[in-house]
C-alpha cells in the first residue's frame, strides 16, 4: 500500500508485503494536502481472505466441540434398550424434536444424528426422550449422577481441545 502525502517522503514495509510511501509534492495551490492511497483493492482482499479462513477455523473448533460432547453424552447413557442413547441429536437452528420410537427392542446409534447442519449460527444437542433427566439423576445403576451434567460441563474443555488440535486437523484442510 502506497500513501502519498505532500511535503514529507517516507515509506514503511508492512504486512503482507504492502508498503507505505509518502511523497512530497502533493500540496495543492490552496493550501489543502492530497493523499493518494494505492493497494487498497489488494488489501481488502487479503482481510476478506483471512476473515474465511477465521470462520471456516471457527466453523472446525465448534464442529469438533460438539461432535465430542455428543459423543461423551452417548458413551456416558445407560443403556438397557438404547432407546436414549439414540435419542441424541444435533441440530442446527432449532431443537430436534426426533424421538426414537418406542418398543424397538434395540436401537442403534447413527452417524447422521451428529451430522452438525452447516452454516448454522445455533447448535442444540437435545435428546427427547421422557426419561431422560431421570437417568441424569440417578436412577440407573449404569451411570452416575449428573452424567448429562458432566458432559455440558466439559464443552468449554472440548472448545480447547479442538482449538490446540486445529493446526494438525484433517478437517481444516
């Protein structure tokens, strides 16, 4: 990036290989000062770079925050049917209301239920079946009291986790 301002001549190297110049020469007869900036175009295109990188890095870091939750919150359900295993889902812009059915014998956890949408700005991670809360609160020998709890604790730690492990990911590539 060049600026030209009249009466002094100077030029700084910046970032991204712009440079700044000043030139002497560019008062006008009137006394006003005329400052010529040039590179601009290119600069903005940088910063509009940068700026997707940042949000695909944003997108990854949340991504990889919320598939690890969901996955912590499925390991850590007691399971008897599977029923509530299965009933975790992320969701994008609004809460899932997907319930697995009831009476299926044995139900299987999906790939697709942790599918994050893309381009959401709103994450859920719900799990609708009635019982649920009542596993989170002990009433099965398989878990612990506040197993759910501890999960939605642990999101700040998944945050950090995938933001140290950003650089080395194959999905940020």
């Amino acid at each position: 990036m060049k600026a030209y301002i009249g009466g002094f001549q100077g030029g700084i190297q910046g970032a991204y290989g712009f440079s700044s110049a000043v030139h002497s020469g560019g008062v006008s007869g009137d006394g006003l000062i005329n400052i010529k900036v040039e590179g601009v175009d290119q600069f903005c295109q940088d910063l509009n770079t940068i700026n997707r990188q940042v949000q695909h890095s944003i997108d990854v870091i949340l991504r990889k925050a919320i598939i690890d939750q969901w996955m912590d919150l499925v390991d850590n359900n007691p399971v008897d049917t599977g029923r509530s295993r299965a009933g975790w889902i992320v969701s994008g812009g609004s809460p899932s209301t997907y319930e697995p059915p009831e009476g299926q014998g044995s139900y299987d956890v999906s790939p697709d239920q942790v599918a994050p949408p893309a381009h959401a700005s709103i994450f859920y991670v719900v799990n609708n079946v009635e019982y649920i809360s009542v596993l989170n609160d002990g009433h099965s020998s398989q878990a612990p009291v506040g197993c759910v709890d501890s999960a939605v604790a642990n999101f700040q730690d998944y945050l950090q986790q995938a933001l140290l492990e950003l650089p080395n990911s194959d999905w940020f590539r």
